[in-house]
C-alpha cells in the first residue's frame, strides 16, 4: 500500500524562527524515521510528506496515496490539528486516526469536558476564562488548577498552576492568556494519583492496552505534571505500569467510555487523575499522541507492556484499515 507520511518536524519550525517552547509538540526525526522503517518493515511503500503546507502543494501537484498516516500536530488556532484531515477529506483520501471534529474537540479541553461531562463521566467541575477579570467571579471551592485550553504537552502548566486564592488565580489567568492567547480551562484540583491509560482502536473494537501511573520524582516540580517534568522525563518522572486489577478496571472503564464518547480512532492516550475520595476523573485525552519510541508515554506503556512499537504501529494500520474495506493489511499478531 501507498501510505503517505504527514507531520510537523521542529527542525524546519526552529529555522524559521519558532522557539523551542512553540514547538514543544513537535517531532524529532528520529520519530519519523521509526514510524518509516515500521511502517516499510509491514511491507508498504512510504511517501515522506510533511506539514500541512507541504500536503497541500503535492495534493494541488495531483500526488495520492492509499492512506496518509497523520501525526501533524498544526500551529494557529483550535482547529490546527484537524487541518490535515480535513484536508485529506476534501481530496477523498483515507488517513489515520482521529476526523477534524474530534481533533477540533479534542484541543479545546473546555468544549471536551462539557461532551464528557454530559455522557454522565466524571471530570472535576470547571469553568473557562477568556478574561482575567472573570476570574473574580470563580465560586468553585479552593483549590483549583489553572492551564491553557487548547496546548499539550503540559505547555502551560507550572508549579503555578495549582491556586489557593482567587486573587492569585486572575493573576495566574492573565499570564497565560497574554502568553498562550487563548482562554483558560480552571478545574476543581484533585489530589489523587495520576494515571494515563493507552487505547488501541476505534468504536466497539476499541480496548485499553494498559495504565501507567505517573509518580514524580522529589526533584521534579511538586503535585503537578508539569511542562518541565514532561520535557525532562526521564530524570524527573518514574512511569509504573498500573498493576491494581480492581482500580484499572475502574480507571481503564472510565478512558474507554471516554474514548468511545468522544468518537477517537484507532490510538491515543486517556489522562485520569483520582480525587480525594479516590473515585477516578477524566482529565483529557489526547487522540494524537507522541509516537516517539522512547520518549512518548503510548509507546513507553507498549514496552512496559511487552507490546512492540512494530505492534503498535500495525495496530493503528489495522483499525484505519477497518475504514477501507478494499484494502487488506498485514495481520501483526500481539504478544
């Protein structure tokens, strides 16, 4: 099969002048050529193609592929990782994972929350801010956590997103919205155990993979899974396969629910964070997550997992190719 390659490589994003921290999401190319030799070692033919400038010049060209394997991410604006899709939609070409409108619903962790929160899952109680001022007016009980609505990779999130008073948290909202030009999403704050759980697959056939639990080191920055400690991982954070069968049932339901609610396909990661009754709360998901072997949680639960990143990537083929009934993919069977 002819299977095109799209994504945002933060080496052309860093030479055209854009930070590091602007391009936080985006990926090394030792992540690309992982996903190209596994995708070549399952036996197609891999087209690098790039961003969403770079797709649109070769869709214009008359370029096609039986499938576009799609981990942009985008730059500007909510809809920037729906803008691939999109795209791929317009020209009638199949790709994986998530559609323009769960990837637009996805970013905005807000209009998420309401979706979750009206199928009956537990999430804690939030409002937006788009304005500090409205800040003053906030009436749920202290304390809160504070990050922007529409970032990933925890950009946003510091020892100073956890808030104890509502003077401190117009401040806090009135940096990141001057910083992030976007809204703010403020959360009751949960003092329970951190967990991610990864999801193989789409709808029905949709299943849980596992939990990693998210314990951080004394070094790094305290109660909150911060951008530091996400960036520094390694050094800062410990992930521990979550090996408690009667609370993974309980937090893997919930991710799935989740997953299943929100219409996500074929892989990503559901964040859960317990309250201080310990009952388990949807905290975001991200239908587009990191596929960097080693660094990125999916494939450091896979490896935890005895799942192999040859696994996983067939895994994602297999449940896209569910969608084109015309093409048959080569069966990579789990361990």
């Amino acid at each position: 099969m002819r299977i095109g390659l799209t994504y945002d490589l933060r080496a052309d994003y860093l030479a055209a002048g854009y930070s590091e921290h602007e391009t936080a999401e985006f990926e090394r190319p030792d992540t690309i050529e992982a996903i190209v030799k596994t995708l070549t070692s399952l036996g197609h033919r891999v087209e690098k193609i790039g961003n969403v400038q770079k797709l649109t010049r070769r869709l214009a060209a008359g370029k096609r592929w039986d499938l576009v394997f799609n981990i942009c991410e985008g730059l500007h604006g909510f809809g920037r990782e729906a803008q691939v899709p999109a795209l791929l939609d317009a020209y009638g070409i199949p790709y994986t994972f998530s559609d323009p409108l769960v990837l637009a619903l996805a970013l905005h962790k807000g209009m998420t929350k309401h979706v979750i929160r009206d199928h009956g899952l537990a999430t804690p109680s939030f409002v937006v801010i788009d304005d500090p001022v409205q800040a003053r007016k906030v009436r749920l009980p202290m304390p809160l956590f504070a990050k922007p609505v529409a970032e990933g990779t925890s950009k946003g999130v510091d020892s100073h997103s956890k808030i104890a008073s509502l003077a401190e948290l117009e401040s806090v909202c009135a940096a990141l919205i001057e910083e992030y030009g976007e809204p703010v999403l403020v959360e009751t704050y949960l003092p329970g155990r951190e967990f991610t759980v990864g999801l193989l697959g789409t709808g029905a056939a949709a299943r849980a993979i596992g939990t990693l639990e998210v314990k951080l080191r004394p070094e790094a920055d305290a109660e909150v899974y911060s951008y530091r400690n996400k960036e520094n991982c390694e050094s800062l954070v410990d992930y521990v396969l979550l090996d408690e069968p009667m609370l993974a049932v309980a937090v893997e339901g919930l991710a799935l629910r989740a997953w299943r609610a929100l219409g996500c396909r074929d892989a990503g990661r559901v964040d859960i964070r317990m309250d201080a009754r310990g009952v388990p709360n949807f905290i975001e998901v991200n239908p587009l997550a990191g596929l960097h072997p080693d660094h990125s949680d999916l494939p450091i639960l896979c490896k935890l997992k005895n799942i192999s990143y040859r696994e996983l990537i067939g895994g994602i083929l297999e449940s896209a190719g569910a969608r084109l009934p015309h093409v048959e993919l080569p069966q990579v069977a789990a361990r």
